[in-house]
C-alpha cells in the first residue's frame, strides 16, 4: 500500500471511529416521552382536595392509586385501578380511615402493595391533643382490613407521631419507620427521634426499636427491606451539629430488631434553622440501596442527590447530583424499573421555559449505580404540581401521579433506548 493510501485509510478509520463516539455520545441520555395531557384524572366532589398519592403495579398488569379526600374538616382514603385494557381507571373502594387522619405534606398517608398483591396502608392522625399511627393490611381476598397501632402502648398518646414510612419484607414482614417525641427532654420543637416497629404478617406490632435522637422534626422517614429477608434499612434526615440537615441511613441485619449506628450521607453541610418538610426515598436490590433526597448543599442550590451502597448499608458512595439543571428541584420519589436499574421523579422548573419562572412539572430519570439519564419532562407545562410519584410497569413504561390544585394527575411514560448509562459517566 502506497503512503497515499495509508493516510487516506488512517483519516478513514478516525472519521469512522468518531462517528461511533458521537453515536455513543448521543446514547448516553435515555429520554422519556410522557403523555402531552393526564393520562387519569382523581378528583373528589366538589369542594373536597384530592391529595398523597400512592401508586402501585401489580404483576397481573394493574396500576394501583391510593389517595387521600379531604371534604371539609372530614378525611378519607379511596382506592383505584386500571381496567383490563389499562385505558380507565375506577375506584375499587376506599380504607376505614378516621376522619382526622392528617392529609397532605410529609405526614400524610401512604400505600403499598407487599409481593402477593396484599394492600398496606400506613397514615396518622391528631384528635383532641392525642396522636397516633396506624397500620394497616388487606390481602388480596380479605373480606376487611387488619388494623393495628404501631406505637408501644405504654406510650402516652400524647406525644406527637408521624412522618411515617412504610415497607414490607420477603417474609411478609410489616416495616413502619417513624418520627416520635416520646422522651424529648429538649426544649425544641425542631428535633425528634426516629423510631422502627415491625410485625409478622397479620400481627401486633413488636417492642419499638429507637434509631437516632435529635434528628431533623418535619422531614418524612424512609424505609426498605433487602431480598435477603434479613436486612432493612431506614433513612431520615438528622440535625447535626448547628442545624445541618444532611441525610443518614441506619441498617439492621436482624430483621429489624436491633439497628447500627446511622450512617451519615454526603456530607452536604446545608445549613437551616427550620425543617425543609422533604424526606429521603430508598430502594433496595439484592445488595445495592438506592438513596435520593433534597438540599441545597453548602451552595444553596435545590438539587436532588443519590447515594448507593452496594454492601448492604455498611458504607456509602459519596453523593452525586441528579437533577441536571431543573430549577428549585424537590421531593424526590425512587422506584424499581428492573432487576439493577432504577428510575426517580422528582418536582421543579424547566430552565428553558419563562426564564425558569414556568409551573412546576414532575420530572424523570433513569439511574444504574451513580449513572443517571438526562430528566424528562413527565406532567405538561400548563400544569403546576407537587409532591410527584413513580411506579415502573415494566422496563419501558412508568406512570406519575403528582398533586394538582384540588386533584392528582397521572401521567404514562415511554422510555425511549436503554442503552448509554454507563457511557453517561465514564
């Protein structure tokens, strides 16, 4: 071959070779494409606000919605389900609630389906001064609800419980996170405690186990149970030092009978004198446990940050920001999407928009270990949200509920390519 040819095949081999950079360049973003209008519309009589959302997929092809239907000073909880064709959704009947139940924010209440389709709601309620936190379960064929406190009853009732979280195990264990102010010698009404209670499918709840003190009082817990059927973990947000509202998580090896030293995330270093009211969300895979939540850092800049373990809670990586560029970015909700990857919506802005003045939108992303997509619009701009949820179908399609004014929208999601989240961060 002639030095001509060479170079030409040299200069052909580099076009070709960059051409497949760009392509994988171009790769690396999975995007989302979500319904240009709701998909489902929840909405109570009028008058009444529709709020905390809860959805569910069952393996039989149903999306499950749970949310809350506040009529004046009463409250109650409604259930829905897709049709057959998966194109409507109707209510398939609603939880003996008190009618205090407390609604919306950090407190209200959430629902969860266990593995064999077993519904699970966990709320709060004040009544009088008097507080308490109810668990409850209906198998898929149980003619009523199994209802039963989570709090020790030697326990005063008045002193203030909620900011729950709720999961269930491979056993058919009951795990209930919360906050609780028994025993607060401190003067302060910005700290509380995180407590744990678990119970056997069908059972009282046992002996509360005591997490952490003086931890951050306005922030929702979290919590997940691993495959294994040993280890559950529980995140919440502490107050350290003066006022620091960065994250921790403490995990158990026993079942949830006794909890290691908390491990502190990031660290972030936000400094707040006042509750951000915006918890963590996990989710557990074999061995790996995703963590997102909000802050703003010692920047002061509303992120949403991710944080993995990948041998069962004993360490930690640092923390990575998630949101990309989305302005005011808030109250993250992480869910499975495949067996070792995940997808997390989350509220803010769109910079691109109004100067980054539009409404807020929920928004989506792919992660696997510390690699994230590029988020996706997921409600439309003509609509302003809060408080967003996920639930995976399948690998390729997701639905979002978010609070809407006095309804819950529900929006369905196509992932389109799954391909590039490890490109994305090398």
């Amino acid at each position: 071959m002639s030095e001509g040819a060479r170079k030409l095949s040299a200069r052909a081999v580099t076009f070709v070779a960059s051409l497949g950079l760009l392509s994988a360049c171009a790769a690396k973003a999975p995007q989302w494409e979500f319904d240009t209008q709701p998909a489902f519309t929840v909405a109570g009589p009028r008058g009444a606000f529709v709020a905390d959302p809860s959805l569910a997929w069952t393996p039989g092809g149903r999306l499950y919605v749970g949310v809350s239907q506040t009529n004046g000073e009463s409250a109650g909880y409604n259930l829905y389900s897709t049709t057959a064709d998966g194109d409507h959704l109707v209510k398939t009947g609603s939880a003996p609630v008190g009618p205090s139940m407390i609604t919306g924010g950090q407190s209200g209440p959430v629902f969860i389906l266990d593995r064999d389709e077993h519904k699970h709601l966990l709320w709060a309620d004040e009544v009088s001064g008097t507080h308490h936190l109810t668990a409850m379960q209906r198998g898929w064929d149980a003619p009523e609800w199994f209802i039963a406190d989570v709090r020790d009853k030697n326990i005063s009732p008045k002193k203030s419980i909620a900011f729950g979280g709720i999961s269930t195990g491979p056993h058919d264990d009951v795990y209930v996170s919360f906050l609780d102010e028994r025993n607060n010698k401190l003067k302060d009404e910005d700290v509380s405690q995180v407590w744990f209670a678990r119970a056997a499918g069908g059972e009282p709840f046992a002996r509360n186990v005591r997490i952490a003190g003086h931890t951050c009082a306005c922030c929702r817990t979290a919590t997940a149970a691993a495959p294994d059927g040993k280890t559950v973990y529980v995140a919440f947000r502490g107050n350290y030092e003066t006022d620091v509202r960065d994250m921790a998580v403490a995990t158990s090896h026993d079942g949830g009978r006794t909890f290691g030293k908390p491990v502190r995330l990031g660290p972030d270093g936000w400094k707040l004198h006042g509750c951000p009211e915006s918890g963590p969300s996990l989710l557990a895979q074999g061995k790996r446990l995703y963590v997102v939540w909000f802050t703003l850092g010692t920047e002061l800049k509303p992120t949403i940050r991710l944080a993995v373990s990948d041998d069962l809670g004993r360490t930690f990586s640092p923390a990575k920001v998630i949101s990309g560029n989305i302005f005011d970015a808030n109250h993250p909700r992480i869910a499975a999407l495949t067996s070792d990857t995940a997808v997390v919506t989350f509220q803010g802005k769109d910079p691109s928009y109004l100067d980054g003045f539009g409404k807020t939108q929920a928004w989506v992303e792919t992660v696997e270990g510390l690699n994230a997509g590029a988020p996706s619009a997921a409600t439309p701009r003509g609509i302003s949200i809060h408080d967003p949820v996920i639930a995976a179908a399948n690998a390729q399609l997701v639905f979002v509920g978010a609070v809407a004014g006095d309804h819950v929208i529900i929006t369905r999601g196509r992932l389109l390519g799954m391909t590039g989240l490890r490109a994305r961060s090398e």
